[in-house]
C-alpha cells in the first residue's frame, strides 16, 4: 500500500468503446490524473489513454478533486476506486472541547471492507486520532500518476544546451 499526494483532477472522457458482445457504444468514464492545472490534466488524460481510443474521444470535464491524497493497492485484485471521509479528532487545549476536521482520500480496494482495512493500515500507523465517516464506491475507472516535465529534464544533463554542446566536442 502506498499513499501519494499531489494534485489530482477527476476527467470525463467520451469515447466509442467496443462492447463484450462486438458492438461499439459511446461512453463516457471517469478518469483521474495529477497536474498543475486544467490544461496540464487535460493533457495527460489524452496522452494516457490515446492507445485505447480507435475512433478518438473527447475531454467533456475536467475538475479538481476534493482529496488530495490516494491510497494505491498492490494487490492485482483491488479493481475499484472508493472515496473515504475522515475525521480526524483533536481536543482544543483551552475549551478541552473535541474538535473534528474531515478530509476525503481515494482507497483502491475490491470492496467496502477491504478500503476500510487499508485505510486502517495507513492511518493506524499515524498518531492522530480519526474516524471513518463514510467509504462510497465511485465511478471511476482508473487513476495515472505522472512524472513532471522538470523531472524529466533533470534527468538528462541539467547545463544549458550550449553548455552540453561544448562538452560533446572535447
């Protein structure tokens, strides 16, 4: 199990997608992905799915997320995606009084009870008191992870070209 943070955008995409019986229908599903902005979401939603579209697709929304964090499973069977409500519980030190801020996460799981146990095994290993408010199942299909752009350039050499080019001739 493990847990990133980052910006995610949840994106409706239309496509032509051929059904078990042969026959193509026109659907639309929900994906998820990491960007900075609308147009970078818009993007990557494109470029991962590109090799699954025959007849092309569309983008028809792009909007932010209402969580910020994604437990990921390593378990091949965990196919569904289930949003999960958290309190987490502190005691105001001068009113002595319960205080509860909640915050949504996105679990992969294959059930209910399974993202209830993998929130426990990331959570329990915290040491702030929460509790579970609610776990949905959600619509969507898939979540992609990217590596950033300045990530990428870091990883060749990081001298300006020019730089690089007198290098290539010594």
């Amino acid at each position: 199990m493990r847990a990133i943070s980052a910006n995610w955008f949840e994106t409706k995409v239309r496509y032509t997608k051929q059904m078990e019986d042969g026959l193509e229908k026109d659907v639309t599903e929900t994906y998820v992905v990491d960007a900075d902005g609308f147009a970078e979401a818009e993007a990557n939603i494109n470029e991962e799915m590109e090799p699954y579209f025959h007849g092309g697709s569309t983008v028809k929304n792009i909007s932010p997320a209402s969580y910020r964090e994604i437990f990921f499973s390593d378990f091949d069977n965990d196919d569904k995606w289930y949003k999960a409500k958290l309190q987490f519980i502190t005691i105001d030190e001068k009113t002595s009084k319960e205080k509860r801020t909640s915050q949504y996460f996105l679990v992969q799981a294959a059930s209910i009870q399974g993202a209830v146990k993998h929130i426990e095994e990331v959570q329990g290993a915290g040491m702030m008191d929460y509790v579970i408010a609610s776990v949905a199942e959600t619509q969507i299909m898939d979540v992609f992870e990217h590596v950033k752009t300045a990530a990428k350039k870091l990883e060749k050499n990081d001298k300006p070209e020019y730089e690089q080019a007198e290098e290539e001739k010594k």
